[in-house]
C-alpha cells in the first residue's frame, strides 16, 4: 500500500528542508552518474523501434501474461509481465533544451493500462524496463536519466501519481511463514522464520495537483515523492513548478542505503541536489539489478495519461569499464570516474552474478517457445504509427492526431462516426491532444469522479 510521509504548514516546509539537508546522509552519498557505464541507451539510433506484441500482459490485475513479451529493436527495453508496457513508445527528436548533440528521445504515454479491452476506472500503471545488468552494492552502482516535464496543462488532468523512476533491487528478509504439519506437531509452532529474496522498487514517483483541486492549490504544480522510507512509506519531497527538462539520479552504496537527487534542468548532478537517504523497506540490499519508468493513468478507456519524454538513461557502478561501444554522445554526462567504494577483493558470496535472482515478474530470463527466434531480425514496427493520412505530427513531439494503428486492440477500438460539424470544442494543447483522430468518438464510460482533497496530496492507490 502507498502511503504518504509529509509535514504540513509552514512549520512542516522548514522540517522537511532540515530532513533533506541533515548532514549524515551526505557524508555517505556516491553522486549519481559516478563511476564506469554499466548499462545506457542514448537513443542516438534513428532506426530505434518498438515492437508492443499486443494484447500486453496485465500480471497484477488478472494473473495473465501474455507472451511473447513486447521488446524494442536494441534489444535493450522490454515489456513488464507484471503491468505490461505504456501503449505508446516510440523514438522522437529531443525538444529544446535538452542535452548537448543529444537527437533522438524516448516518448511514454499510455490510455489503457489494466486488463486489456476491460478498463478498470482507477489508476494503474504500465511499466518499461531497460535490460537487466546485475551488480552487487559494494559496487556503488548509481543511475541518472533527463526527463523532459510538460507544461501542466498538457498533463492528465487527474490528481495523482503520473509518473515513476525506479531501480529494481533485491536483498535477503527473514519472514514469518505459516510452519509446515511437522513442525507444528513437533514444536507446536504454528509459524517459522523463513530467510528469502525480496524485490523492492526504490525511486521517484511524480504527482500532480491540478489548478483548484483544493483550496490549497492556487496553480497547478507537481511534487517529487520518495520511496520510500525505512518502513516503505513515500515521503514528500520538493514541488515541481518549473516546466521542462529535470534531471533525476538515485546512487546505492555499499551499505545498501538510496540516496536521492533531483534538479531543473540537463546539467550534471551535485552533492548540492542532495534530496533524501534512506534504507527503503529497512532491506539490507545486495543487488541492483535494473532501472524502469512507470506511466499511469485513469485506465477508464478515455483519458490519456501525461505524455513523458525521457533521455539518455544511464546506469554506473565503480567497477571496471565495460567492453561496449563508446558512447556516441560524447559531449553528455560527465568524464567517466571511478567512485570512492571500498578497496580490495569483494566478498565472493556479494559478488557473485550466480546468487542474483531477477524478479520474474519485472523481467523474466525465458519466454516460451511460441516466442520468435531471438537470434532472428524482427520486422520491428513502432507503437504509434500514424494513418498514411494522418495531418503532420506535432514538432516537440511527434504525436499524431490520428490514432495509432497498432495500440489499442481492435476488440475495444472507439467506434466511427462522423465528425461534427459544429462542435464548439476549444483547442487542445498539442502535447494534450487526444490519440484519436476529429471523426471518432472515445469510449462512454468515464472516470470516477475525484472527491475534494484537503491534504497537498490525495490517497494513492496501491502501487509496487
């Protein structure tokens, strides 16, 4: 369950900034975007596609995967078997004011994103997860990806969670499980200790709070929520009220605790941009093994979630430099260095690659056999492409007015009809505009509607 962690009143801003800034989180902190490149996508290849292998898998709502999973042509992003992948993904050209040479972005936004053809009314969430490169903790690894934030009222106009920056990472929990008939016979102990693996997503989420919500909420802003806290909370962390290009980064260190960096704008991350330490879930960590991006909305088969543009996502840890190609982007980033982690042999049972245990559920190792050969070229199509009709695209993203020909499954497509004519619908912002073409209709079920909130934040719905 998601639960919030904030101060409220002026008194509760001076505390959360004195929580932010204590000095014992920054004496341990690795600065994101330290160390050699483990794992990257710049995005530099114009040829870049994505194959969405529809319908998608939806895990969490109904235990159903679909295979084969969706995958993009470099082989280096997958479709999640747990929530499955945002309904649009595709390469654009990076809007203004992002990283130096940088040409090519990444483009999220999904509609429907619970069980396929059957929309839930709630909030949920699509997820798109880079290739899995485990590495052990004592390697300091770290990620730091650019996230181009919209203007709000291009934004999903629902108060919530639009948005996530995660890591997947795992350590050992000792839990109580219900003890086997033996046990119970001989020791009369209904329950046992049971050390095992536990997955835990630890990152950024960002919320929305649309103009008037509350009484509170005089202009429209976003706010940056952690996860989580030693006991798995979210903590609030700072508004976002300024529009374009972020840069998020989130270092583990040897001793497994997250630290949590934000700022406005492309440059290099600092110990200045410092937001918030902690050991999420109180799990002693001893790998890392991924980063994802979580996209949300209404799932009510009509609205859109936020259209969210990510660039150059990149994972570093304090190992030796990897045999992959040189980074094209050169001018990106800063010079590669090796981070102060500690010295001599690692222990051999942290280190070890055989111990790690990728969460089937973010990423399975093995598909079955109906899956195409991966040896094999696929005929990779993107996940929105437009009509051969379609009106132009817009500029900053690329997005089409007619509706992609390969997202929503032709079971639950918006019926035809015929445009009216003297429809009195005000413009719509180009990166709001509506995924489907001026002569169709969306679905008639719509959202439930939001209650009146008092709090900065409403009740989020659960989100793992």
């Amino acid at each position: 369950m998601l639960r919030i962690t904030m101060l409220r009143g002026s008194l509760g801003l001076f505390l959360v900034g004195a929580i932010f800034g204590s000095a014992p989180a920054l004496q341990a902190q690795v600065v994101p975007g330290t160390g050699n490149i483990l794992n990257f996508d710049d995005l530099e290849d114009a040829n870049w596609g994505y194959t969405p292998n529809l319908p998608k898998s939806s895990k969490e709502e109904d235990e159903n995967i679909r295979f084969p999973l969706g995958f993009s042509s470099n082989r280096m992003w997958s479709e999640s078997p747990k929530r499955g992948s945002p309904d649009v993904i595709k390469r654009i050209e990076t809007p203004a004011g992002g990283l130096a040479g940088s040409t090519g972005s990444l483009y999220l936004r999904t509609r429907d994103c619970g069980i396929p053809g059957r929309p839930g009314n709630k909030q949920a969430q699509d997820d798109f997860i880079l290739a899995a490169r485990p590495v052990s903790v004592n390697f300091s690894p770290n990620y730091v990806v650019r996230v181009f934030v919209p203007e709000f009222e291009a934004w999903e106009q629902r108060q919530g969670v639009s948005f996530g920056i995660r890591a997947g990472m795992q350590g050992m929990v000792t839990k109580d499980k219900p003890a086997s008939l033996g046990r119970r016979l001989l020791r009369g102990s209904r329950t046992q200790k049971v050390t095992e693996v536990e997955p835990y997503y630890p990152g950024f989420f960002i919320a929305y709070n649309p103009k008037n919500a509350n009484p509170a909420h005089k202009d429209p802003h976003a706010i940056i929520l952690i996860r989580s806290d030693g006991n798995g909370h979210e903590v609030a962390g700072p508004k976002i009220t300024q529009t374009g290009w972020w840069t998020f980064g989130m270092s583990v260190t040897p001793d497994s605790r997250c630290h949590y960096y934000a700022h406005a704008g492309v440059a290099d991350l600092t110990a200045a941009d410092h937001i918030y330490s902690s050991l999420p879930y109180g799990i002693r960590g001893d790998f890392f093994n991924t980063i994802f991006f979580n996209v949300c909305s209404a799932d009510n088969g009509v609205a859109w979630s936020t259209p969210w543009i990510i660039d150059d996502p990149k994972v570093y840890y304090s190992g030796k430099p990897m045999t992959n190609p040189t980074v094209p982007q050169q001018a990106q980033g800063q010079p590669v260095k090796t981070v102060q982690a500690p010295t001599g042999e690692l222990n051999s049972k942290n280190a070890s690659m055989s111990k790690v245990i990728i969460d089937p559920e973010m990423q399975p190792s093995v598909q079955p056999p109906a899956t195409a050969d991966a040896g094999a070229t696929p005929a990779v199509t993107t996940a929105d492409v437009p009509a051969p009709e379609a009106p132009p695209a817009d500029p900053i993203t690329q997005e089409p007015v007619a509706p992609p020909a390969n997202v929503t499954p032709p079971s639950v497509a918006p019926p035809m009809a015929a445009a009216d004519s003297k429809s009195s619908v005000g413009p719509v912002h180009p990166l709001n505009t509506p995924d489907v073409s001026s002569g169709e209709k969306a679905p008639q079920n719509e959202a439930k509607p939001q209650s009146e909130l008092e709090s900065d934040l409403i009740p989020l719905p659960p989100l793992d």
